[in-house]
C-alpha cells in the first residue's frame, strides 16, 4: 500500500472464540475495523475458518455422514458470520462474508488473501513467545507470507492516540540506511494515523559494532585494528549517518523533533519498549518473506516484536514483494440459513412466527429481541394507519400474543445465557 494508495478493501479473520462470543461487536477487532471503515469508507469482508478434526477422518461414520455434519457446522458459523455482517450493515458499511472449511487454518488464510486481494488485513493477535525463530504460529505464518498488508489488533487496546513507524532499522554497517520501502511504510503509518488521528513517532534503532568487529587476523594473531579512539569515531560515524538519513526521511512527512526517535539496540527489544515509553496503541513495522531456517540464522525483527510488544501491529508489505499466486479450488462453504439484513426489517417475510424466532438458536438472543421488537412495530403501525382510515389490512389479532410470550421466552433464555456464560 503505498503513499497515493487509499484503503479500499479490509479483510477481517474471525478466529473461533469470536464467532462463539457472547457478543462479538464488542471485540476490539470489529471495533476497529468498524472504525477504519467509517474513517475511509472501505468494503469489509468476513471471513472465518471452521474446522473440526473429529469431522475429518474417517472413522465409525460414512464419508456421507461427515459431509452432512460438516455442512451443519459451517452452516451454523456462516449464520453467526451473517448476524456480524448485518449489525456492521446497520452502521452504514459495505459488508461481505464467508465461511470456509480448511486445514491448517494459515494456509486457508493465505489462500483466502491470494483470491481475495484486499489492501488490509485484519486478525486478532495471539499471544505466543518467541525461541530461536522456531517457533511457529498463525500470525508469523501471516506476517511472512501474506501478500497483503497485515494488522494485528491486540485485546487490550481500546483506541490508538499514539503510534510508532519502525524505519531504518538496518544494520550498523550498511551505508543506505533508509530506502524506498522505508519512505512506503512512514506514508502509510501517516496515512493510518490521519484516519485514526493519532500522533505518529519515527522510531530507528540501530546496532554499534562490537570492539571485536575492529580486529582482524595478522600473521595467526587477532590483532585490534584501529585504536580505541579510531573505534569510537567509527561507532560516532553509523550513529551520525542513521541520524542524518533518518531525519531527511521524516522531514518529508513534516514529523516534529519530538516525534522521531534513534535508540542504540536490537529492532527487536528497542521497538516494543519505545511503544510502551510513548503509550503507542499501533506500531507499524516491515517484514521480508524468510523461512523457519533462515529465521535462525539471520537477524529478524517481526516475530520479537509480535512477542514483546502489547499493543496492536501492523505488518507494512514492501511494494515490490512477491505477490502470492491465485489459487484455483473450490473450497466447502457455509451457508446462512437467513437473510437476517432482510430479517431485521421485515421479519414476517423471513420467519413464519415469532416463537420460530424466540427458539433460533444459530443467532444471538439480542438480535432475536431486535427482530421481535420490529415485528410488534409493523403490526401496531398497520393497525394504527387502520384506526386512522387508512385502507383495510388483514391483520392478525393474535400476533402480538404470540409476539408478548416470545419475548417472554427470550427474557428467560437471556437469563441463562448470563448464568452458563457461553452466547447461546
């Protein structure tokens, strides 16, 4: 996403916890795609993995049976799916949604990326720690892979006032300490701190050569090379050139003294600690496509920073990286058993009566009061536009009964949602 590019397109992965949450609007993920949305008018789509490994094998069932079951389970999410969608509909904004069946869980991802193409995406951060670069997960697998930006919302995050844009963070001994990709990742941080209004803080660290990387071999002997006071003009000299390119790069985005920052250490440790000096609720950072091996072997910033920082992240993908290959396949979807943005304004078109609406049990006990609700308003508009003169309308007198006693009925499953704890 470079500097002239707007957000048009945002694709949200709802993880499992989320579609079975009492009530997911309240995730900070939703609230924050929401936010981005209303704030550039971009599309969202939904989107959803389920997967149950006892419906995957084989084992005292029919390959019929499991496909049958399989359905039932993506059926029921992609009804849960839709309830999101049409409360995000309600709010003014443009909505998609898919549920698929696939396993593991980051190729189906990334093959959704691939077909889908959206300017972001954005996934709950899980928590995980970080060995070696060994380690593995979904949001790594993501962050190397994903041939989109990637945005990683934290559970404790509630707003972004501050962020922080990692630029130059390049080894000491590299002469080009800012780049192209750098001048791409600021724009962009300024771009998502415009939306968000939230100040922006440049942020570069940068690594001094130890005394040993003076030395060289001289007839079997380690000999120092320059003097102590040579070595210490030398580190002065990489501290002045990150300060130097690091300033002419934020200048052009009209950064203040105070909002850039260089800090002598690892990418890895300085970042997360200055989002936390700062109070950053994004930090917006770059990352290459490596693999498990080379993780090893070389400096790597994203995967540290993902497992120390406590704050959302924001994985900035250079213009010029591979963009992953279309995937051809027809995967196993979901299907909503109800149109439910239709449902909301017109529920006796969707549901044959309001006790069939009380015992749903694919959507949430609130959206059930809200369609219920509805439903009563019609009858008493027809019915006062009759009182009034208006045309006769066949109304059926005992619907608003029906309407009380499911209430009712909602009112006590209410109940015991609240003291079992799970949605439904």
């Amino acid at each position: 996403m470079n500097s002239e590019a707007r957000i048009k397109k945002i694709l949200v992965i709802l993880g499992p916890e989320l579609i079975e949450a009492a009530d997911p609007m309240e995730s900070p993920l939703l609230k924050r795609a929401a936010a981005v949305s209303r704030a550039t008018g971009c599309e969202l789509e939904l989107f959803h993995v389920a997967f149950d490994s006892a419906l995957d094998y084989r084992l005292f069932k029919s390959e019929e049976e499991l496909d049958q079951q399989r359905q039932m389970l993506l059926d029921r999410d992609a009804t849960r799916l839709a309830e999101i969608a049409a409360w995000l509909v309600e709010k003014g904004m443009k909505v998609e949604h898919e549920v698929r069946w696939d396993y593991p869980r980051a190729d189906a991802m990334l093959k959704k990326i691939a077909q889908s193409k959206p300017d972001v995406v954005m996934k709950r951060q899980e928590e995980h720690g970080f060995l070696l670069g060994i380690t593995t997960n979904t949001d790594w697998d993501l962050a190397r892979h994903a041939s989109s930006n990637l945005w990683l919302v934290h559970d404790d995050t509630d707003r972004i006032d501050t962020l922080i844009a990692a630029v130059g963070n390049k080894s000491g001994k590299s002469v080009e300490v800012t780049s192209a990709a750098d001048r791409n990742l600021l724009a962009t941080a300024i771009g998502v701190g415009k939306a968000c209004e939230a100040r922006v803080v440049a942020v570069n660290a940068y690594e001094l050569p130890e005394v040993a990387d003076f030395t060289a071999n001289v007839g079997g002997s380690v000999m120092p090379v320059q003097s102590a006071k040579a070595q210490q003009q030398a580190r002065s000299r990489i501290v002045e050139r990150h300060t130097k390119q690091v300033k002419a790069l934020t200048e052009k985005y009209a950064l203040g003294e105070d909002d850039v920052l260089l800090r002598e250490g690892h990418p890895g440790s300085v970042i997360p600690e200055v989002a936390k000096e700062v109070r950053a609720g994004l930090i917006v950072m770059g990352a290459r496509n490596v693999g498990r091996l080379e993780r090893v072997v070389s400096s790597v910033t994203v995967e540290p920073v993902m497992a120390n920082a406590d704050c959302d992240i924001l994985v900035v993908r250079d213009d010029d990286s591979q963009e992953a290959a279309a995937v051809e396949e027809r995967p196993v979807r979901g299907e909503p058993r109800y149109d439910l943005e239709h449902a909301i304004t017109h529920p006796d078109d969707t549901f044959e009566s309001p006790q069939q609406v009380a015992n749903l049990s694919e959507i949430s006990v609130d959206l059930r009061k809200r369609i219920l609700q509805a439903w009563e308003y019609d009858i008493r508009a027809e019915m006062v536009e009759e009182n009034e003169g208006g045309p006769a309308r066949d109304i059926d007198v005992n619907a608003l009964d029906d309407i009380l006693s499911a209430k009712a009925l909602l009112e006590m499953k209410a109940g015991q949602a609240a003291g079992n704890g799970p949605r439904r």
